[in-house]
C-alpha cells in the first residue's frame, strides 16, 4: 500500500489517468488530492466523478477553484472568463456531485503519516491541530443551512490578519483564505493576497509563507498546491508542492508519502 498526494488537476483528466499508470495505482492504494480538481482545464465533469467513485481511497481538501463552483451553483456567483464549468453544471449528476463536493474538508491530517494538507499550506502562526478545528469550523457551517450565507460572503481580501476573536463571517472567511489563497505573508503571518507576481519581486515587507516556518527535527510532513510558479520547489524538505502548472502546459506531480518519491506526467495542453 502507497499514499500518493497528487497537485492541482483542474480538469486535466487525461493527465491523470497517465499520472496513475505511472505509479503504477493499485487499490490498496491511497490518493491525497491538494484541492483545485476543477476549473479551466477541459475535462472537470469527468475528474470530479473519477474521484467522487474513488471514495474512501480518495481524501480531497477543497481549493479556491473548487469553492468557487460551490458558489456558482449554491449561490449563483458570477462565471469568471476563464471558468469551464459548465460540463458540470449542466450535467444530470450535478446535484449529487455538488453536495459530494461540499462534504470535503479544507485540511486533512493523518497521523500515521505525520502528513497535514490543505490546498494553500499552514500558516506559521498555526499547529496542525488549530488549522484542523479552524477548518472543522468551516465544514460545520458549510454542512448546516447557512451554506448559502456562506457562499454568498466567502469572497473577499479582509480580515488579512488571523485573530481568535474574529467571529461569524469574517473568522471563517480569514480562515478559508489562509487554507486556499495564501501564498505571501508578512512576518506577522498577515495575507498578502493582490499580489500575483514571482518570488523575489513581491514587496519586500512580504515573504512566501513556508519561509516562515523554522526547520526542525522530525516534523510533520506539509502537503499544498495552489502555487504552479513554484514548479514544486519550496527548500524545505517537508513541505511539499505538488501544484507543478499542469493546465498551464507544465506537468501533473504526484508525491509517494511513505518513499519520498516524485512522478510527474507532461500535461497535454501544449
């Protein structure tokens, strides 16, 4: 039995059905997915249902990418330009996929492997354990009837700046962008979240969030997507991204936990 967590896919199905003959997936294997399994790439409907039927095997934290479908079908949010969701929306299956979707956590920890993952990474300022209730806060809402209030408000910039008296709306809004849009932050782990620009030319008040994690001895592995400029380097051996640009032409990376082992298929969006 392998763990095998695979970067961002964004609908680029036939690269992961090529990932998964090239490690070789067994059923007694596990797949971690890093979030954004849709969006902009031209096969969503498909990858969604694959992963969906995975079900146990399969542990899915959500992305911005995939709340973002949340919100367009839960709320009505507005399509973006760039969005290929439609498959999905007009789908017969859709109700069921969607309620599958939002059953899916921000963060997910296992402890026999000492291996945390949310799509964004894990703020300095947070253990495992405290990202994990603050997520939980998320999912409990997003499983009550207020979804909808959810959907409504989860877009937006402010709070920036983790607070444990923040409350209602905004606590869980900070905390959705910290564990799906994070990827500068201040010393102080505030967000930087306009900035869309390389390592090295951010404001210089700014630094990539991992940098602000100390390297120690024996700790848990971290596990993120989001970031395809990183190409999967963070020069932190364990922090791991896995969001190596698949649908921008680059390749789709899955990460063996227990080996240590990368495998890495070319997208096909060339």
């Amino acid at each position: 039995m392998a763990t095998y967590a695979i970067g961002d896919i964004q609908g680029c199905f036939d690269e992961l059905q090529n990932l998964l003959k090239a490690i070789k997936f067994k059923d007694s294997d596990q797949l971690w997915f890093a979030g954004d399994i849709v969006n902009r790439g031209p096969k969503s409907l498909e990858t969604l249902r694959f992963i969906k039927q995975l079900g146990p095997q399969a542990k899915v934290v959500l992305g911005n990418h995939d709340l973002h479908l949340l919100a367009i079908y839960f709320a009505g949010a507005k399509h973006k330009r760039s969005d290929t969701l439609l498959d999905i929306l007009n789908a017969a299956d859709c109700e069921e996929l969607m309620h599958w979707l939002k059953a899916q956590p921000l963060a997910y920890y296992d402890q026999s492997l000492n291996a945390f993952m949310s799509h964004a990474g894990l703020p300095s300022n947070w253990d495992i354990s405290s990202a994990l209730s603050r997520a939980q806060e998320v999912s409990d809402y997003l499983e009550s009837d207020q979804h909808l209030n959810y959907f409504k408000k989860m877009y937006g910039n402010q709070p920036d700046l983790w607070q444990e008296n923040l409350a209602g709306m905004e606590r869980l809004r900070c905390t959705t962008n910290y564990l799906t849009r994070m990827r500068f932050c201040t010393a102080n782990n505030q967000l930087e979240l306009s900035f869309k620009g390389e390592i090295g030319s951010q404001p210089k008040e700014f630094h990539p969030w991992f940098d602000l994690h100390n390297d120690k001895n024996n700790e848990d592995l971290l596990l993120f997507g989001h970031w395809a400029a990183l190409m999967g380097k963070t020069s932190r051996k364990h922090i791991i991204a896995l969001d190596t640009g698949c649908v921008w032409g680059e390749k789709l990376t899955g990460y063996c936990i227990e080996s240590g082992l990368y495998y890495s298929v070319p997208s096909l969006r060339k």
